[in-house]
C-alpha cells in the first residue's frame, strides 16, 4: 500500500487503496460502492476534504457521463466547503478539468469552457513544477477541444495563461 499523503486520513487511504485494487483488477462496480460508501461516511462527519477527493475518484472510475458529471459536482461542492483552502489546491484545478470534460461530453460546450477557464486561473494556486504543468497542459488541451468543437471555433477572446 502506498503511504498516506500528508494531511490524509490514513484509515479512509487504505479504504480508498482497497478500491484501486478493485478497479485495477476490473471490479469497477464494487469499486464504485467503495468510493460511495466511503464518500457518504465523510459527507455525513462534515469531512468535505475527504469527501472530495473521493468524489474526484470516483469520478474519473464512474463510466456513465451522467453519474461521473454528478460525481464532478460533488468534488467541486465539498472542495468549495473547505476552510482552509490550501488543503485542496493541489485538486481544485484537476477537479474543475474533470468537471469542465463532463459538460463537454454532456454537450454544454459554453458551460464547459467556463469551467476550464476557471481551472486555468486555479492552476495558479498550484505549487510551480512538473505537476502544475502537466494540468496546465491538460486544461488547455481540453479548453482547445471545446472551442474548436466540430471545427467552429466559438470563442472570440484569446486564453490568458
């Protein structure tokens, strides 16, 4: 098992390494009852940091675009109810990427692009870095898709960085 990252519960870590076993052998609909009953558990202690990470989690696992965009939702939502707001930097951005891929892929391209352009600014919260990069990268990537969606480009203002 890998070692818990600072400022996580280990006990919900090793929940949460026991469904990434689930899925890496394929088991994703039990895996998906790991992360939900493990999400509501902190949800219903008030422990929004948690819970959204678990949200995150879940969905990136979730294969319905309906029920990964709920889950997207509910990472955003816990992530907004944590006060000290350095504990979901490193997230937030990824988290609002993945929330931005479900409007796209549910076909809201304008609600989509609004998130990834919140995501952008939010990549400035992260630490400089391989990894502040590699969201920047995926971001951008994910923003040119919406706008070019189909060959229209429905942006008229350039992207800031």
């Amino acid at each position: 098992m890998r070692p818990a990252p600072p400022n996580f519960d280990p006990r919900i870590w090793a929940r949460l390494e026991e469904v990434r076993e689930l899925l890496r052998q394929g088991d994703v609909a039990a895996a998906l009852d790991g992360y939900t009953s493990t999400w509501c558990e902190c949800v219903a202690a008030s422990d929004h940091l948690h819970a959204s990470v678990i949200a995150h989690m879940a969905g990136v696992a979730e294969p319905d675009i309906v029920k990964k965009h709920e889950w997207n939702l509910r990472a955003i939502s816990q992530a907004d109810q944590v006060a000290d707001r350095s504990l979901v930097n490193d997230v937030y951005a990824s988290n609002l990427n993945n929330l931005g891929l479900s409007y796209a892929q549910l076909g809201d391209q304008r609600k989509a692009m609004e998130i990834f352009e919140a995501a952008l600014r939010a990549v400035d919260d992260l630490q400089p870095g391989p990894y502040r990069d590699q969201v920047r990268a995926g971001i951008e990537r994910n923003l040119a898709r919406a706008i070019f969606d189909g060959g229209q480009c429905r942006r008229t203002r350039p992207v800031k960085a």
